[in-house]
C-alpha cells in the first residue's frame, strides 16, 4: 500500500512539473533527451553503472576506439551526465550522479512493456 501512495505522490509530482514548464525547460529537455538518443553514449552509461573508469578501461569494455569514446565522453560531460576526476595522470570518468541510472531504468522499463 506504501509504495502505491508513493507511485501517486509521484505521478501528482510530474504532473506539477509539466504544468510548471517554460520554453527554455524544454529546450533543455529536448537537448537532454538529444543525448540519450545515441547508442554509443548509452553503452558508456551503461559501463560507468558499476563506478569510475578511465578512457582506456572503457574502451576495452565497449570495444572502442579512445578517439570516439573521449567524443562521446565530451558530450555526456558537457550534458552533466558524468563527470571526470583527475587520477595522476588519467581521468577517471563516472555517472554524475543517481538521475542517470534512474533516467536509463525508467526508459528501459518503458520499451520493455
């Protein structure tokens, strides 16, 4: 019974939300959701679920060249999906914070009903 008021408290949230929303929110928005639109950038989300990892640690998980994944890295960063600290001499990347792994479950329970 608890976790269905939660989903409610929830839905009446969002609803808010939508109701709140101006032009430069949705552009956002949009942009945002630009970025989730590509399969190489999901898969590096995907491989940073589980902690941080440098360039070379993610481009032998998702069999990458450096060249693209730093690409791609550029654009999460620049999207504030991940950040990257400085390790030495290498960066080690991870999700900036749980709305990502939350934004990524929610799509993926959506395509799986």
């Amino acid at each position: 019974m608890e976790d269905m008021r939660e989903k409610i408290y929830d839905l009446e949230r969002i609803g808010d939300m939508v109701r709140d929303i101006d032009e430069e929110e949705l552009i956002d928005l949009a942009e945002l959701f630009k970025v989730f639109a590509d399969s190489t950038r999901i898969r590096i989300l995907y491989d940073l679920f589980h902690g941080g990892k440098s360039v070379s640690e993610i481009c032998g998980d998702i069999s990458m060249n450096q060249s693209a994944v730093s690409h791609q890295l550029k654009i999460l960063k620049n999207a504030k999906l991940v950040r990257a600290e400085r390790d030495g001499k290498s960066m080690i990347y991870s999700l900036a914070d749980e709305h990502v792994k939350t934004i990524i479950a929610m799509g993926k329970e959506h395509i799986e009903e």
